[in-house]
C-alpha cells in the first residue's frame, strides 16, 4: 500500500471525477427491507444499561407454600426456604469501522466535490453494524459461541410441541438457561403451542389462549426491573404468516372500501402491532412470536452503546485515520412465562 495514488482509490474517482449529480448519492446496499432490532429495541428509551463484567439478575423463582389455615392456639411453624435464583448473562461485542487518507479532504472539496467520499464509507460501516445485530437478533447462539454471540430471541423463547409452559432450553444448550436450572426453576420457561393451520378456528383461537396464560399480574406491589410504558406486546412473523394474517382480516373486515389491501402495515392482534421479520422468513417452522418487551429487552454496557471513537492515525500510516463504533451488549429476558412461540413444526 506505499505506493498508494489517488486514483487507485475507486471512491476517491467516482465522487470527484464523473458527473453523478452534485453532493447526493442513493442507498440500495441494504439486504432487508427493515430492522427490528436496532429501530425498536436499540433506542434509547428502551434499553436498560448496566456495569459490571456481565449481566446479572436476581429471579424470585418459586414460593415456600408456607401459608395455611390454623386452629386457635395452634403451634407455629416456622420455615425459611430457598426461593431465589441467579440469570448470568455474558457481554458480547460488537464493532465496525471506516477510514479516510487526509490527502482525501484536500483533493475531495470544493469545484471538484460531487459529494463527500466520507459519508457514504460511514453510512456503510453503521449499516454493516445494524445488519449484523440483526442477523443474530433472530438467532439462539451455539454452545460453544455464547462468549461472542447474542442470546437472540430464540434462545430466550423455545418452541415445543406440547401446550403448555415447555419452552425449555435451546437446543444444544441442556437444561438451563442463563445459567438457571430449569429443574429448580421449572417456572423459568416460556409457553408454546403447535397449530396446524393459519385460521380463526386454530392458531387465531391459540393466539388467544397464549395472550391469556401469559398475562401474569403480581399479587403483591414489588419493584420490577422496567416498566410496562410504551409499546409492550410484540407480535414476530415471518412472510408466509403475514400474508395468511392479512387475509383473515380482511376478510373480516365488511368495510374495505376501495382499498385493495386495507390490512397492510395495520394488521394487530388485540392492539398489539403484528410485525414482519425478514430473517423470520427462512424459519419453515412458521413460527408467531409474542414479546413482552417489558421482560425482553436489550441491556448495553454503560459508556459503550455506539459509542464512536474519534479519528485517529492507523499504525505505521499517519495519514490514514479510522474511525470504530463499539457496542458491548446481550439481550436478556427476566420473566420467560410472559412470553409465547407458536409454529406449525418441528
């Protein structure tokens, strides 16, 4: 690279030497349509942040059923019993880069500027970072990659065919999750149901029996880890289930006017937006998510959420500066039981 000369640097050319249209450029190198994650989940208001070297929670997992009716003057007895457990979760990394030669600002200004070679090298390097978060958004990480890998929704929210709570671990990693025991947690697990069919008298009628058994309300005012404000309930689809959903309810819907697709982007399940995930679509299991954002959630690292490093020289190159954008988070879920996957396999 010593030999480096203006024109071998194709951005440097493109911007400066041909008429492209002055100081504008068109994005097309996105691969989805759209990204969940960092458009919902990573904004601001909505992540937790914490310090430490991982993430820890403290889960009150099972009652002592020390409770009982007596008799007058009855003997008590007293029993101290161990109810709490531990979630451990792990800080992944995550980064991206840019770069510029400072002759680049000389040459790339002024008469000679069409726009500037630098913005799109940044826009390429965040949107790098936003497809690679959610490509593993959507994805339960493998044993031997829970170091260097999210805990993508999939390892929090576990389908199974039985009814019920039997949302267990993710396959391959035996039985606990976040470093909790299932077998002495057994109400650590979220609820799944197998359909069959995309109808009102099947997996709609599921829908609505995962709403309701999973809608638990504490007895007793204790402080939670966030609130429920916002958009709490999430409903997760992939295209062939947005499609089939769209159709139900238009035909529904006696008062469709002229609109010939009156339930795209309004489709809801009581209230609750329904959202197609791009990367849901390779899932053949046709899988409907139901989050509540108020026990799933990112939590970052404090002073490294996108936290962007000032230009600086690359070693042994001083007038080439990088730039590193770095992001130390895990996804985490404090109450699984809130939490439903329905599928049509397995």
């Amino acid at each position: 690279m010593a030999d480096l000369v203006a024109t071998d640097i194709a951005d440097l050319v493109n911007g400066t030497l041909r008429e492209l249209g002055r100081m504008k450029f068109s994005q097309i190198a996105q691969t989805l349509t759209d990204y969940e994650a960092f458009s919902h989940w990573f904004k601001r208001d909505r992540v937790s942040f914490d310090e430490g070297v991982g993430i820890q929670r403290n889960l009150m997992s099972k009652i002592s059923n020390n409770a009982k009716h007596v008799g007058l003057m009855e003997t008590d007895v007293v029993n101290i019993s161990d109810v709490m457990d531990q979630l451990q979760v792990n800080w992944v990394h995550a980064q991206t880069s840019w770069a510029f030669i400072y002759q680049e600002t000389l040459m790339n200004r002024g008469s000679a500027l069409i726009y500037n070679v630098i913005q799109p090298r940044r826009a390429d390097a965040l949107i790098s970072l936003v497809e690679e978060l959610e490509n593993k958004a959507w994805a339960a990480p493998s044993s031997s990659s829970v170091k260097t890998e999210p805990y993508g929704l999939p390892y929090w929210i576990v389908k199974n065919n039985t009814t019920g709570f039997t949302g267990a671990a993710a396959s391959g990693h035996g039985t606990t999750v976040a470093g909790v025991a299932l077998a002495d947690s057994p109400n650590f697990k979220n609820y799944s149901a197998k359909y069959d069919s995309l109808s009102k008298s099947d997996a709609i009628k599921k829908l609505r029996t995962a709403h309701r058994k999973t809608g638990f309300k504490s007895p007793i005012t204790i402080q939670d880890y966030r609130g429920s404000g916002g958009q709490r309930y999430r409903l997760y689809v992939n295209e062939t289930t947005m499609s089939g959903i769209e159709d139900l309810g238009e035909a529904q819907n006696e008062n469709l006017g002229r609109d010939i697709a009156s339930m795209d982007g309004t489709i809801t399940f009581r209230n609750h937006p329904i959202v197609w995930i791009p990367k849901l679509d390779s899932d053949t299991d046709d899988p409907i998510y139901g989050v509540d954002h108020s026990t799933f959630y990112p939590v970052c690292l404090a002073g490294d959420y996108l936290r962007e490093s000032e230009a600086k020289p690359a070693p042994s190159q001083h007038n080439c500066f990088q730039v590193f954008v770095d992001l130390s988070y895990n996804y985490l879920c404090v109450d699984r039981r809130r939490n439903w996957v329905l599928h049509n396999g397995i």
